[in-house]
C-alpha cells in the first residue's frame, strides 16, 4: 500500500510535528500535528479509500480549522498587550 493511505504515517507525522512544536514554540507546528493526527484517526477507521488529493485537502482543511479554533482559545483578551517588565537575568 501506498504511504500516504496508511493510518501510523499519519500519527508518525503528528508526532513529529509535535515534537518540533516544543522545540520550535510558537504554535507554529501544532495545527499540523492535530491535523495528522485526526487524519491518522480517520485513515485507522477506512477513509483510506480516497485519493492523495482528496486526503491531503482534508488534512488542509483540519489544520486550518485546529489553528483558528486555538488562534480563539490561547489568544490575549482583545485590546491587551503582552508586557514585559522585567528581565531573567536582573537581580
């Protein structure tokens, strides 16, 4: 079988991804690794019978969706700006 239409290359993905997230903060990878690892789900209960380009919009389309809906959940209340005061290295 072809990679792509496998289910543990989805979940390997999104573990990848979440590996770089905690490496490379900044919500940069985290909508990729939610992404493939719902498309990982999917694959494991049969939506492997579409095609690459049909797979890959869903995935697109999930990860899209993973980051606005964390974009709303992590986000400062409107109108306030992150302020830093202080410095780590100050005694």
């Amino acid at each position: 079988m072809i990679l792509w239409m496998q289910w543990w290359a989805w979940i390997s993905l999104a573990l990848i991804m979440a590996t770089l997230e905690v490496i490379i903060p900044g919500y940069l990878f985290l909508g990729f690794a939610v992404g493939a690892g719902v498309m990982g789900v999917l694959m494991l209960f049969g939506l492997n019978a579409i095609g690459l380009a049909l797979t890959l919009l869903v995935f697109a389309v999930i990860s899209l969706a993973s980051v606005l809906i964390m974009r709303r959940v992590f986000a400062l209340p409107k109108g306030q700006v992150k302020r830093w005061d202080t410095d780590i290295n100050d005694n």
